[in-house]
C-alpha cells in the first residue's frame, strides 16, 4: 500500500512561483497556468507551518535570498532606493520590518511577502 506525501504550502508556493516567473518570461500564458492549477488540490495543502521555520526571523530570510539571488545590500539598497546602511540596520534588527517595508523587500527580491515574514 502506497501512502500519499503530505504536501506542504512551502512546497506548493515555490512551485507557483516558478509558474510565475516563467509567466513573466513570457515562456507560458497565464491562461494555461491558471486552467493547471487543481483548485481541489490547493485545498487541501497542508497550512501547517513546519516548527523549524516558525523561528526564522524575516531579517535571515531577506540575508538568505539575497544569498541565494547572488545580491548584496548596494543592489538590494538600489532596488528599494534606499541607503546601504539602512538595508545594513534592517539586516541587523536595528530597523523594523513593516507590512510596508516587507511588501517593498518581497517585490525588490522577487519574492511573495510570505518569503519575507514566514506566514
């Protein structure tokens, strides 16, 4: 008897955004994408958030995508426009991250705000 994995929201949402970026590449219309996506099977993903990733503060979620990504904080400062040293503070907790600045974080790194905040 085959059990069935459980599925994760983590797992679902970096599978969609990959069928996003392949959207915004204009490698796929979103009219496909959209008549793909099994709303019954996106029900019933688990909402669980794993217990690990409960504890990853936003300040080392935006450090490892910048890592992943291959940017520093001169390129994350431009994106946003702002100053080197204020994406230093937010790296280092010194400044808060707002619905506002994470909404701003996430679009900079091309990411949901979820990616950002761990909801």
């Amino acid at each position: 008897m085959r059990t069935k994995k459980k599925v994760t929201a983590l797992k679902v949402g970096q599978e969609l955004i990959e069928l996003g970026l392949k959207v915004q590449r204009k490698e796929v219309s979103l009219d496909v994408v959209m008549n793909e996506i099994d709303q019954d099977f996106l029900g019933s993903v688990s909402k669980d958030i794993p217990e690990w990733e409960k504890d990853i503060k936003p300040y080392d979620r935006i450090s490892a995508l910048m890592e992943i990504q291959s940017i520093n904080k001169s390129e994350l400062a431009r994106r946003l426009g702002i100053s080197r040293q204020y994406v230093t503070d937010l790296l280092n907790g010194k400044k808060p991250i707002t619905l506002k600045s994470a909404k701003k974080l996430a679009h900079a790194l091309e990411v949901p705000v979820s990616g950002i905040l761990g909801m």
